[in-house]
C-alpha cells in the first residue's frame, strides 16, 4: 500500500500572504532603495541631462522652456536624481543652464546624502558651432 503525504494548503497560502517571498529569499533587496552611492549616479544623471539640453538648444534654436520639454527623449518619464525628486532646471538670460539636486532631503544645504549637486553651464560652450554642423558630413535619409 502506497502512503502520500498530504500537505495542507490553507497553512501554506497564509504564510505566503503576510510574508511576502521577497522578504524570505536571501540576497533579494528593495528596488526602490537608492544604491550606494546615490549622489555619483545623480551627477551622471546631470550630466546626461545637460547634453540633452544642448542638442535641443541646437536642434530647437531654443532652450527646453522646462523639463518636460525633455521627457520625450527620456521615455515620457521624468528627469530624476537617484532618490526620486526631480532635477531642478534654470537658464539666465546671458544663456547660463543650471541644473541642480537638492539630495535625499530635497532641502537647500546639507552634507553626505543631503549635499546639494549642481551644474551650471553656458549651453554655446556645449553645443556645436553652426562651422563644425556644416562642416559635418551628411547622412543620406534613403
């Protein structure tokens, strides 16, 4: 006679309802923890986000009138440091771009993870010249 082993399911379901597998599997971590060092991928993200404004200032003739100008070449999401809070965008009249992150406590100020990040920068310093785009060889479209 063949014995089998009856596991209740019930017992089973509830543990995996308020303990969700995530939070019993080693090795696994909350995706939306920034990593380890937030402020260097925040200043990438700044540096990413200056380029994209000078190739619009030279594909427009005008500057982003806000981030949102941007979002299309970002996947319609948003321009964002590493702790989720939104690059802050300026330009001045003599054409200087400054873009800044407040830091993990979106307040002016701070130090280690709160130190504020900024770029500032003149976009004609960053984008082609109207000699070097005419100068650059031309892409067949056909």
């Amino acid at each position: 006679m063949k014995r089998t082993l009856h596991v209740p399911l019930v017992p089973i379901l509830l543990a995996l309802t308020f303990f969700p597998v995530g939070c019993i599997l080693p090795g696994k971590h909350d995706s939306s923890a920034p990593p380890p060092d937030a402020a260097e991928v925040t200043r990438e993200k700044l540096e990413h986000t200056k380029k994209l404004i000078a190739e619009y200032n030279a594909g427009h003739g005008h500057f982003p009138k806000s981030m949102s100008d941007l979002s299309w070449v970002n996947g319609g999401e948003k321009f964002e440091d590493a702790w989720g809070n939104e690059i802050g965008y300026s330009v001045s009249r003599d054409k200087t771009v400054r873009l800044w992150s407040f830091g993990a406590d979106k307040e002016l100020g701070g130090t280690g993870d709160n130190a504020d990040l900024f770029i500032t920068f003149n976009v004609l310093d960053v984008t082609p010249s109207m000699a070097e785009k005419a100068a650059a060889p031309k892409k067949r479209w056909l």
